[in-house]
C-alpha cells in the first residue's frame, strides 16, 4: 500500500515522503492517526504543489539541521553507570540519558530523534542523531564504571605472586594420596 507520510516516522520515513507499507498498518495506524494519507494520484498532485511552494522553507529546515549537526562535531559522551563486578550495568543507558547528557554540555536535542539500542554493559557504543531527511550524526557514547578506581598493576602482580606461593606451601603440606 502506498501512503504520503504526514510527519517523520522514525524507520519508516520523513514527512511528505511516499512509501509503501503493509496495508494493515497503513489502514489500523497510520491513516487514523494522522501521520499518513493514501497516495492516490490526486493527493500526490497536490504533494508536489506543496512541496514546489515550500522550497525555501525545506532548504532553510535543511541548513538549520546541518548547522545542528555541526555543533555535535568531535563530541564524545562518557556516562557513568553503577556497574557489577562483571560489567554489567544496573539497568540501562538508553535515548533519555544521552539527551540528558547532551543537555548538561549545553547542546539541546530531542530524545526522539535519536536512536540506539539500549547500553547494558561498560564498553563504547554508537547513538545515531536524525536531524532531517538527509542529515544523521553518529555520536561515540562510552559507558565506565561509577566510583570503581582501577586496580594498580603492582596490586595485581603481588596478589598473583602470593596466591602462587600459597599454591606450593598447600602442595608441600598435603599427603600424597596414593
């Protein structure tokens, strides 16, 4: 089923775009809702009239992303988890923290228009920003430990030398067992 897109889906398309989906989505969703309308070829005639006379507004739409998107050039978000021993978080680093995050670096973005899977354990990941049609930033977002120092290397080093010592007196004072 063909449909005009009255507003931008995320996955499926941008406003006044034509796109084919499944005709129970179209007709149980999109279509009641408002975001959609059938693309008959009258309703298409009437989408390029409209897109003609907005030429100018898409094109100042279009700049203003790209301007947004610049601001985001070399960003990097570090978020601090509360993180198990095995690394893995206490619930998840989702779309809202990353906006909040952005927001405390003084860049003001909607939580909508980013996606990403949610974070479940320390490590790097990538968040995808959608400012317009053609306009996407892929953001590095890094996810560390919250209040764990890291172990010293000499630490580490004594512990291994001293189970190693414990190993053999353990071995020396155990009866064969023959």
């Amino acid at each position: 089923m063909e449909i005009i897109l009255k507003e931008d889906i995320i996955g499926l398309g941008y406003k006044n775009e034509i796109v084919n989906v499944k005709s129970g989505y179209g007709r149980n969703y999109l279509i009641p809702t408002g975001k959609a309308v059938i693309a008959s070829p009258s309703a298409k005639k009437q989408l390029a009239e409209d897109l003609r006379q907005q030429a100018a507004k898409i094109a100042a739409k279009k700049a203003d992303a790209e301007k947004r998107a610049a601001q985001l050039d070399g960003v990097e978000l570090v978020i601090e988890a509360k993180v198990s021993a095995t690394g893995v978080t206490y619930g998840s680093v989702n779309t809202a923290i990353v906006a909040e995050e952005l927001a405390k670096k003084g860049i003001e973005i909607d939580r909508k228009i980013i996606t990403m899977r949610d974070i479940k354990k320390v490590g790097t990941f990538e968040a995808t920003i959608h400012f317009f049609k053609d306009v996407e930033v892929k953001l590095p977002v890094t996810v560390v430990a919250e209040n764990q120092p890291e172990p010293k290397a000499e630490e580490v080093k004594e512990t291994v030398e001293v189970s190693v010592e414990e190993i053999e007196t353990v071995e020396e004072e155990a009866p064969a067992a023959e």
